[in-house]
C-alpha cells in the first residue's frame, strides 16, 4: 500500500545549483512541495547525504535562494531531497 504524501507537489522546472562540499553542481528540477524537491541529475549523491540548493525564483530570475536538504531517494533521472530546517 502507498503511503500518501505530506504535501502537495507541483510541477517546478528550473535550473538548480547545488552544493557538496564546497563543490558546485548542476541539475534540473522537476517538482516541489513544501517538504523538499526532485532535482534531475546525472551526479546523484548518496542517500542521507546534506546538500546545499541555490534555486532561481520563477517570477524574479534575478533572485537567489539557498535552501539546505538531504538526499532521500535517488533514481536513474536524478535524486529526491527533503528540505532541513
């Protein structure tokens, strides 16, 4: 049985930066909810792993945020994260 999400999801696609020890590296993201994203890579980290997140505002490209996350599930396409407060 599939457990329900916590949040919703909606459809983000945006370039994403993302960060692993001082190294800086690209992706793609394809979703997000309140509680984390899925980011397209071809350089996916392991699960557990903390991440820094440099996302583009859609509605100011300008703008910069940097969110920190944590890997939660990795596939072919790219690696799940979940945002940490």
């Amino acid at each position: 049985m599939k457990i329900p999400r916590k949040y919703t999801r909606k459809s983000y696609g945006s370039n994403v930066v993302f960060v692993v020890d001082g190294t800086e590296y690209y992706g793609l993201s394809e979703d997000i909810s309140a509680g984390g994203m899925f980011v397209r890579t071809n350089i996916p980290f392991p699960v557990g792993r903390e991440i820094i997140l440099k996302l583009q505002l859609k509605n100011n490209k300008e703008k910069e945020t940097t969110l920190h996350a944590r890997v939660v599930r990795i596939t072919r396409e790219g690696m799940g994260v979940r945002f940490v407060l």
